[in-house]
C-alpha cells in the first residue's frame, strides 16, 4: 500500500469566485473534501505544502490524512487544478472513502533490469505505451507502483499487463492483455546528402579551375608562334 500523505487544513465559510481569490491572497490553495455519502466540505491548505506534496510521482494513487479543525479525513487526491499562466496551484479536491470504498486509480509503472536486455544492449530504444496503469480496488489496497521486467527481452518483444505482477484483489479497468511498453528497433539518421553535396561541390570547383588554367597556358604559348610567323613572313620578302 502507498505510503500516507498528512496536509493540514482550515475550513472555509464562503464558497465563490470571490472567497477563492481571497483565499489566494493569503498564499492558500481553496479546496472541497467530497464522498462517503456526507456533505461537501470546503477548506483551504496552504499553497507551498500542498505543491510539495502534489509535485510526487504517486500522489493521485496514495490515500491522504487532511485535518481539519483537530479531525482527520482520510482521502484520495483527485485534482490539483493549475494556474495556466503563474504554474501555481489554484484549486485541489479530495475523495472522502472509507474502509470498503473501491475506487479507480492510476498506478505508476517503473522498468527495472534495463541491462539485462539484449535488444537495449544491442541499440534497441524502450518505447514506452503506457506509463502508468489504471485499476480497480479497495482504497486501502492501492499499490503505490508497479514493476515490469526488461529481462531477455529482445528488439521486437513487447511488454503486456499479463507479465506484471498485481496485487490480489487490484484489477485493471482494461480487460483485454494491453501493451505497456516495446523495445523498438534504433533509429539511425546518418547525414550523407550534406556530405556528398559538399564533396560535389569541391570536385566541381576543382575542375572550374584546371579548365581555366588550361585556356590561359594556351593563350600564352600560342602568341609567340604568333609572332614568329610574322618574323618569318618579313624575312621572307627581305629575300
């Protein structure tokens, strides 16, 4: 079962856009502890408490202690409701249950024995599906993770619920034998176009400069044959 979470709580007389904000401005988070067919009841936590506690992996899968007034309600986390912009905790309800009280909740899943895969070892990539479970049970049998082994799995294999071990009397809310998780074959991107672009490139301006090397070597051998034509043609009519 998942380790208790205490939050200390006041009650709240007013309910409303306006009593919210004030609450607020005294840097508390309003909220409503609902369930086990008793009536709402409205209070206020103080906001760095509540965000500690809330930033927890398993928070929404582990029963919570909030007293109030010197009485304790043992409840399950259902909303920690967020400011948009600021990233701060703006509102947060809670779910009264009592000793027979079954609920869904999501389980966190965690991959052990990563080293012992030979599809990772050999560049495989996990992909994972599904990075927590939802399940049915009694509130005070909510396992705080579950575990799925990596062991001898291969690139192709896939990890279904059927291998994970679950508690007696914790049910997925799925029926049919779901994914979890594969091991995906390594995804390569080597970058040729760039290299051969570039390698094209010099070969071309290799060629741009024989060729003009060629003419001008040309140009310069063929003036003196020029000019001794013309040598050649005034000896003649000397003659």
């Amino acid at each position: 079962m998942a380790e208790n979470v205490t939050l200390a709580a006041e009650r709240r007389d007013r309910a409303g856009k306006g009593a919210a904000r004030a609450t607020r401005r005294s840097d508390r988070v309003p909220g409503v502890i609902y369930g086990d067919k008793k009536p709402p009841l409205l209070i206020s936590i103080e906001q760095r408490a509540l965000e500690r506690v809330a930033s927890k992996e398993s928070f929404f899968a582990r029963l919570a202690t909030v007293t109030v007034d010197g009485e304790s309600h043992r409840v399950l986390p259902r909303e920690v409701q967020l400011d948009p912009v600021k990233d701060r905790a703006i509102h947060c309800d809670f779910l009264r249950v009592g000793p027979k009280t079954r609920i869904t909740v999501a389980v966190p899943i965690h991959f052990e024995n990563e080293g012992a895969s030979p599809g990772l070892k050999r560049g495989g990539v996990l992909n994972v599906v599904r990075h927590a479970v939802e399940v049915y049970c009694l509130a005070d049998s909510i396992p705080e993770l579950f575990t799925a082994d990596l062991t001898g799995l291969d690139i192709g294999d896939s990890i279904h619920i059927s291998h994970v071990k679950l508690p007696e009397g914790v049910k997925p809310t799925i029926a049919r034998d779901f994914t979890i998780a594969s091991i995906a074959a390594p995804t390569v991107y080597v970058e040729e176009a760039p290299v051969a672009a570039a390698a094209a490139e010099g070969e071309a301006a290799a060629a741009g400069a024989e060729g003009a090397a060629a003419p001008a070597a040309g140009a310069a051998g063929a003036a003196p044959a020029a000019g001794g034509d013309k040598g050649g043609d005034k000896k003649a009519e000397k003659k």
